[in-house]
C-alpha cells in the first residue's frame, strides 16, 4: 500500500510529498526519515522551512505519531533539523542552500557524480594485486595440507584455554603479541633455524604479509630505494610501492640473489629483501659465500636486510638451513615468518623477529595502526609449541610433502621429457619447471598454457609473472603440497593435453623476439 499526494498546511509549513512502502522490509519510520532527508538535500525542502506537526503528518500518511517522532528525532540528531518550543520542526537554519535550481538545471553532469579519483599509488597496487583464489584446485602454490592438520589435539588445546580463560589472559594488550608465544618462537628459531634472538625481539602479526607492510612503514620514506630478487615474491612490490619506494629487482641465479649485480645496481639502499633459504618462486639456496658478501655490504652501505623465510621447514634431505638473521653480527637482519604454510592459512598468525634497536619503533607503529594482536589463538599455538606436537607436526608433513614432491617430479619428467628443465629440488612447497631452451616449446610463452590449464580446472602459475622487465624465463609454479599422490597424477594428466594445445595454438602463443 502507498501513501502520497502530500500534505496541504497552513501557514509556511512545507509540503511533503512521499511515497511510503508498507509492504517492504525497511520500517515505516526509517523510510520517512530517509524521505525528508532526500527532499533537503535536493533543495526542494530549504534552510529554515517549516516540517508538518508530527500529528498532523501522521494522520495525513495514514501513519502513528510515534512512527513520525522516531523519523523528526533522527533528523534532528543528523543537524538535519533543529526544534524551538512553539515554533515546531524547522529545516537547520545552518545549511546551505542546496537547492540550486536543480530541477531547472536537469540531471548533473556526469563527472559531478563521479567519486573523486583514487590516488595513483593506490591504482597501481591494485594493479598489481591479485585476490585470493577462490577455488582450491591443483597446483595452486603455497597450500598446506588442511586435512592433515590435527584439529582434534588443537580442539582439546583451544578448550583447555577458553574454556575458563585466566581473568589476566583476557586483557593482555602487549603490542609485541602473547609473552608465551614469543617465547616459544625464540625457542624455535634458536633451536631449529640457528637464529640468534630473545623473545623481546618477536612481534606477532597476522601473518606475513602484514610483518612485510609493517617493515615497509618502519623502514621506507617516498623514494628510498628498496632491493629484491627478480623474480621475487609480488607481495614484497605491493608494499614497497605502498610505501612510495623505488623498487630495484636484482637477477637470481643459482645461488641465490647476485649480490655484485645487486650493489651495482644500487650501491646504497634503504632495504633490501631475500629468500635465502629456499628462494621463491625459482627454488634455489644462496650460497654461503653471497651470504656473507650480503652481511658485509649492509654493514658498510648502513641498510637494512628483510629475510623473508617463508617455507624453510620443508627440507625434504637434511636439516633446514640456518636462518641468514643467524649470521648476522651488526643487527641488520629483519626475519619474517608465519605459521600459514605450516598449520592452516585460516590461523592467520606470523611474526617478526626484528634487531633490539628497531624493537620501540615497530611496537609504537604497530600500535598506532592495529594496536595489538588477536590474542585468540596465541595461548594454543604457544602450548602446541611447548608441548611439542608443533615439531611433530611438522616432521610428520615434511615426511608427506616429500614424498608427493617426488611424486609430480616423476610425472612431469615421464610426460614432458625434453620441454620443461625439471629441477632437483629438496624442500618447498612448489616445483617450478623452466621450459628447456632447445625444446620443441623453447619459444612458447607460459602464459598460454596458463589459460589452457585453466580451462580443465588446473592452476599453473606462469613463471613469467613472477618477473619485472623485459627479460623474463617461461616456465610453470606448480604446488604439491595440499594434494594427495592420486590427485597430483590426475593434475599432471589434465596439464598434458593442454600443455600439447598451447604447443599447436599457432604465433599467439608465441614469445616475441
């Protein structure tokens, strides 16, 4: 049912004319307050206009007067309108005119309508942004196995905790994160990663990303110059860009950043980031030698190095590697790491273990945009640590993961003998192929047999992507880790045929020389 035809007044009170929808879902009163406040902001009620007696409106709409007080009151509470004993409901008297004329003038122009432009920082981040993947299907990179994960020991843990939460625990506001936790972190690194830090030195966040953007804040002012691999981690462009930095990427190579190519390009920066251990996405492990060349440089050029150690746990032959920041003697080394890839992406906690001189200033920033962590899960994962089914977890998934890393070698190499370069990788999460130069697809650029795996429900990463500039390595990232030895062959079976349609898709597919 609709009410309309306005409502005739004596004296000045205005008339209104509106439309009430009393079928809809959206109450009466909030359908009148939107209404008037429609009609001021057209002009069409002005500066100092008198609004109907709430009785006399009420009657008209067919409406109860308390229905019409809640719409006045919360026009009123807006600075919409303003009340004086004997003089009734008035349009605010300090508005400005907003009439304008604009019936006269017809509909506004379209760029008046128009928000106002988003900065150009902010475009090209989200250029360079992709959304998380909304379906989980082979090979997407970087996935653990969630299903191998023990919820049942992690339940009776978050029970042990929550169900009678210490009053203490419930208002801990520590800006570094859970006093237990950091501890069983240092813990950890010493003991497992050769890292050299207290649990003063740990902050949790939210994962890696957010340890990333909180180094780059800290750290970059516009226009510092920042050094990292290429190819490298996108997520380390987006927020050094953020930051307003000058992003230079140095090449990788077998062992790992080429460091001498590196300082050539830029003698002396602000920071410099590196995945030393496992380097991401090509795979290979930096020398101990560039190591200290590194250590040495950021010593004598007075910058910092971000240590991004993303899945070190998984060393399918040997020990992990020690951490760079275990080397490190002159405090330069900031260390990244997060529990993601080793319990459940959901968990959403990482941390940061940055040098005692850095501690103040990434408390008080961290403070002062995100305040302190999510204490939620930080007393489990630190009991889960102490008691030890953290390691065992790990050991028992490093054991999985190698054992399907072996088997997508052994069917990349048996189905694509002579196209892809199939490295002989020992740790990770991903392998990625290079295809071979003197190979029938030497020429075909990646991104084709991106599109054409897609279309059978196969993500392969191309590797080009991973690049910036001109001079860029075709080649697939293919993930292992979250899929069972079944699933990965019938990947590898779907990859084939669509490798062999993007080979015969003609000059399209083509690299341009």
């Amino acid at each position: 049912m609709t009410a309309s035809g306005g409502v005739k007044l004596g004296r000045d009170s205005q008339l209104i004319d509106l439309d009430l929808d009393r079928s809809g879902a959206q109450p009466l009163n909030e359908q009148l307050y939107k209404g008037i406040k429609g009609l001021i902001l057209a002009g069409v009620l002005r500066s100092g206009a008198r609004l109907p007696a709430s009785r006399i409106l009420a009657r008209e709409l067919e409406i109860s007067r308390n229905t019409v007080l809640a719409a006045y009151d919360q026009l009123l509470a807006e600075g919409f309108t303003e009340a004086r004993p004997g003089a009734g409901t008035r349009v605010s008297v300090d508005l400005p005119d907003l009439s304008g004329d604009l019936r006269a003038a017809g509909p506004l122009p379209a760029d008046a309508k128009a928000p106002p432009p988003l900065p150009a920082r902010v475009l090209d981040l989200i250029s360079r942004h992709s959304p998380g993947p909304g379906t989980h299907r082979p090979f997407l990179p970087g996935l653990p196995d969630v299903a191998a994960f023990p919820f049942d020991e992690w339940g009776r843990a978050v029970g042990r905790f929550w169900r009678r939460p210490p009053l203490a625990l419930l208002d801990d506001r520590d800006g570094r994160g859970h006093a237990p936790l950091r501890r069983a972190i240092a813990d950890y690194l010493v003991a497992v990663r050769g890292a050299k830090c207290t649990a003063d030195q740990v902050i949790i966040t939210s994962g890696a990303q957010q340890g990333i953007d909180l180094c780059a804040r800290v750290l970059l002012e516009p226009g510092a110059s920042v050094v990292m691999e290429n190819p490298g981690y996108r997520g380390l462009v987006s927020a050094f860009s953020s930051a307003g930095a000058r992003v230079v990427q140095a090449p990788v190579d077998g062992e790992g950043l080429d460091v001498a190519h590196a300082r050539k390009l830029a003698p002396h920066p602000r920071l410099l980031a590196v995945t030393p251990s496992h380097q991401f996405p090509l795979g290979s492990t930096m020398s101990l030698a560039r190591r200290l060349d590194l250590l040495s440089w950021a010593r004598d050029a007075g910058f910092w190095v971000l240590e991004d150690d993303y899945d070190s746990e998984y060393r399918y032959r040997g020990r992990p590697l020690a951490a760079l920041q275990g080397l490190d003697g002159g405090d330069r080394v900031i260390y990244v790491g997060t529990f993601s890839k080793v319990m459940f992406p959901a968990l959403r906690l990482g941390y940061l273990v940055v040098p005692e001189p850095l501690i103040d200033a990434f408390v008080r920033l961290r403070g002062a945009v995100d305040d302190f962590p999510a204490l939620a899960m930080q007393p489990v994962l630190a009991d889960f640590m102490e008691s030890g089914r953290f390691g065992a977890h790990v050991r028992r998934m490093r054991q999985i993961y190698g054992e399907r890393q072996a088997v997508l070698r052994d069917e990349l190499i048996t189905r694509f003998e002579g196209l892809f370069d199939v490295p002989d990788d020992d740790a990770g999460m991903q392998l990625t192929v290079t295809l071979a130069s003197g190979g029938p697809g030497g020429n075909l650029a990646d991104g084709a047999i991106t599109r054409e795996a897609a279309a059978v429900d196969i993500t392969a990463r191309a590797l080009s992507g991973y690049y910036a500039g001109p001079e860029r390595r075709h080649g697939l990232v293919l993930g292992y880790t979250a899929y069972p030895a079944d699933a990965l062959k019938r990947a590898a079976g779907l990859l084939e045929p669509a490798v062999g349609r993007a080979l015969a898709g003609g000059q399209e597919t083509r690299i341009l020389t």
